[in-house]
C-alpha cells in the first residue's frame, strides 16, 4: 500500500508540475489555465509549515480541480481503491457540461476501476435570486418578484468498466448456509446514458418535488472462476443449474423508467418515494431476458428541521466533483450545531423471467454490503442472501457529535425470496449495527460501523464512500 500512495503522489505531483509552466496570456487556453490555478493553489496550500498545513494540503490534493487524488471502497471484499481523477466543466447560456475521468486500483492489486462520466445540465430559465419585473398595472411602477430556480433536466452519459476479484456466493435463496459459501471474480462493462426530468410546470405536482427518469445501458459482464481463497472457487462446487448464468454470460440492452416523488411536509419530514421498471434484454439468449420492477419508500424526519444533505435527485455535479464549476468545495466544519434524522425505509423489488433463468450476478443481495456498497444486514457476510426478490424494512437514527463526526445506528429486518409469492413479512432475517460517521467538506463521507444481532456472528465494516461528498452517483453494478 506505500508504495502506491508513493507511486500516486509522484504522478500527481509530475503531471501538475509539468502542466502548470504554461505562461498566462493570450495564447493560454482553458485547459493550461485550470492547471496553473490548481497548481497554485497546490503551493499554496502545502507548505507544511505546521500540523494545520498538513490537513490544508491533503484536502487540495484530494478535492481540488481540474486533477486530484481518488480515493474510496472497491466494493465489499475487493479491498480500498486509490488512483487520480480528472474534472473540468463549461457552461453556455442553456447548458452546464462537466466531465469527469478517473481510474483507480486496489491497494491489493486485485481489482480496479476506471471510467468517463459526462454531465448536461439544461439551464433555461434564470437562477435563483435574480429579481424579475412583474407588470404592473396603468400608471402603476412595475412590481419586482423574485424567481426561484426550477429544477432541472439532467442528462448524464458514461462507460466505466470495473474488474472485481472476490465476491462472495453462497448459493440462491434465503436459507441458504455457510456452508456453500465460494467466490469467484466479475468484470463488468457498462456504456450508457440516462435522463432525470423534473416536472414543475404543474403546480400541484411541483409541490411533490416529482420528477421522471429514463436510461438506456449496454452491459457486458465476465464471470471467472477465483483461486488462491480460503473458500472454494464458485465453478468448482456450483453449476449453471445453482448458479445461472454461471456457463455463459451474454451481452444486455438495459432499458429502464421510473418516478420519484420528494416533497418536504412542514418543517421535518422529507418523504422520497420512487418506483422503477427495468428491461434486461439479452439479443444473443432469449431465456436470459428478464425484467424487474422496484418501489422505495423512504421517510426521514429531521429532528432539529429539514436540511439538504448529500447528493440531489437531480445532482449537480459528477462522482469525482464536490461543488459545480467555479464555486469552492464546502470547508471541514467545525461547527457545533446539532443535526439530526430518524428514517423508515421500506425497499420492495421483483423480477420476472419466463424461464426462470434470470443471471446470478444480477441478482440484488441482503447481508453486510452489497456490491453498491450498501449497508444491509450488516452483521452477515457480504452479499450473504441472494434471489432474484427481496423485501427489506430499515430503520435508521443519525446524530452530530461535534464539527464532522457523528454517530449512526440501524437495524434491519429483510429477506429475499426465489419465487415472487414468498415475498412476505414472514421469516424475515434481522441485525443491528452501529457506529461513527465523517462528513468532511467535500471528502467522501466516510463510516465505520459495528454490526451484531443476526445468527452469525458479528461483522466490522468501513467504507468510504466512491464519490466526492455531494457528487454524482455512478452506474449500479447490479
């Protein structure tokens, strides 16, 4: 692991060094500009004339633009990923544009992930604040009003591959045992593009904060047997009759469409409801084509008042941004006011194949983290229960302690089911976990939890988020 921190900072260090000569004038062009602001304050800012200094620095060479030092959790089991990341963005009379491009590796050397994210943002009406006249009537002076900013339409479009080495499977169903615990190793492709519409014209609707989603993906997936484990490789005691999709794994078109509600009741609760249809269509293997539908119902109440936190429905930046162009990424609080939410979320997700053949490693799972890197069931194994239905009731309670530090607590109840109609309350797995979050400025929010409760045992788990703090998400893995 030294040695790829060394390796990195080497790198970034060389390429601000040798692109930050460029002289200002009239033959610099945007791109040597970017550079030679960044590599100033790059010198600025480490110094490292005290211990303050150091944490200056670190926070430049980590969030600043157009280059910076890219860092996060691979998914579960593949170990912490380290890299560089590239943004710039433009912006026109009706548009923002910002593109991102990053490559990381396991500090283990054995998976990585790299891709190319481009964001346009339609911006037709004008921003928030800016006064407007308001006709007034025969002899009287115009009346000023302000207008608010509409939400926007959102075009995102990415490929980004990703090589993981070890993920866990343990067979279908939820009675599954450790038993048939294996691994085996995935890289997956995915060239896409998607669209998120906010509906405002409407009154009514705009006080729902509703808006319309659309995408269209490519994905390529490549599934290898993984040696060298402490636990069986999955060819080796698993087939494509207990694993589909284990033999052959075609190419799929991924058409998907949903809605999304977020209104703001009163002063504290924020409701965010969505529900989506998702296409999986494979052109080479009919039998492999399935669909999926999925309804999440999330509630938070805010207990000291509603405030925005983490990325919007509609995000303004890209996964390796901490604020749109030409404005600072927010500053490490020292603050010591108090936030808190208490949240109920109930997750409801179905697939549908005619042959019931739908591909293992599409199927979503409970237990530990999955392959986003979400937090379920925490205190099984990592992808511990996997089917291709799930039902998954979660409760949460977050609190500040001082400045960026906070605790967090949940408890699950889940299960996952072969067949749509064991979709149920009944038989439901149940854990609890707790522990300390950091919110920092612009860093990725980063979690330490301690998860117990469930019938195997307890589980650590750390995670850093993938994402700059407010940034956009990347495509889902599953």
């Amino acid at each position: 692991m030294r040695i790829a921190i060394r390796w990195i900072v080497v790198v970034f260090f060389g390429l601000i060094s040798t692109l930050t000569f460029a002289q200002s004038g009239q033959d610099e062009n945007w791109f040597q500009a970017d550079f030679r602001d960044e590599g100033r304050r790059v010198r600025q800012n480490c110094k490292l004339y005290n211990f303050m200094s150091v944490g200056a620095c670190a926070y430049t060479l980590f969030t600043d633009h157009p280059l910076h030092i890219a860092t996060g959790s691979m998914p579960p089991q593949n170990g912490f990923g380290l890299g560089l990341a590239y943004v710039a963005a433009r912006n026109t009379d009706n548009w923002r544009l910002s593109w991102n491009i990053d490559a990381v590796g396991a500090t283990n050397g054995a998976a990585w992930r790299a891709g190319g994210y481009l964001k346009l943002i339609h911006t037709p009406v004008p921003p928030v604040g800016v006064s407007m006249p308001s006709p007034g009537g025969q002899g009287k002076k115009p009346k000023k009003h302000v207008v608010r900013e509409h939400p926007f339409t959102v075009f995102n479009l990415y490929a980004q591959a990703i090589s993981l080495d070890k993920l866990n499977y343990f067979g279908l169903g939820n009675n599954t045992t450790l038993a048939g615990a294996s691994v085996f190793g995935m890289t997956q492709t995915i060239v896409g593009a998607n669209v998120t519409k906010p509906v405002w014209e409407v009154p009514a609707l705009s006080k729902l904060n509703l808006s319309l989603f659309g995408e269209l993906n490519g994905r390529f997936v490549s599934i290898r047997g993984t040696g060298g484990q402490s636990v069986p490789s999955i060819d080796t005691i698993y087939d494509d009759a207990t694993a589909p999709g284990l033999n052959s794994q075609p190419g799929f078109l991924q058409l998907g469409q949903g809605v999304r509600i977020k209104p703001v009741i009163g002063d504290h609760l924020e409701l965010n409801y969505s529900g989506s249809l998702q296409e999986f269509i494979a052109p080479s293997s009919s039998q492999d084509t399935f669909e999926r539908w999925t309804v999440d119902l999330n509630h938070t109440f805010y207990v000291y008042g509603y405030t925005e936190s983490g990325p919007k429905t509609t995000n303004m930046t890209g996964p390796n941004e901490c604020a749109p162009a030409g404005q600072d990424c927010p500053k490490v609080s020292r603050s010591r006011n108090l936030n808190g939410s208490i949240g109920v979320r109930l997750l409801l997700s179905e697939s549908m194949n005619s042959a019931s053949k739908i591909p293992f490693y599409f199927d979503p799972t409970l237990g530990g983290q999955d392959i986003n890197s979400s937090l379920t069931l925490g205190s099984y194994r990592d992808y511990r229960f996997r089917a291709p239905n799930y039902l998954l009731l979660q409760e949460t309670f977050e609190h500040s302690i001082w400045g960026p530090f906070g605790v967090k607590f949940t408890a699950d109840q889940g299960r996952v089911a072969l067949d749509r109609g064991d979709v149920g309350f009944s038989d439901l797995k149940h854990g609890f976990a707790a522990g300390l979050t950091l919110r920092a400025g612009g860093f990725p929010m980063v979690s330490m939890m301690f998860a117990w409760g469930g019938n195997e045992g307890h589980h650590n788990i750390f995670n850093m988020n993938t994402g700059l703090l407010g940034g956009g998400a990347r495509p889902l893995l599953d």
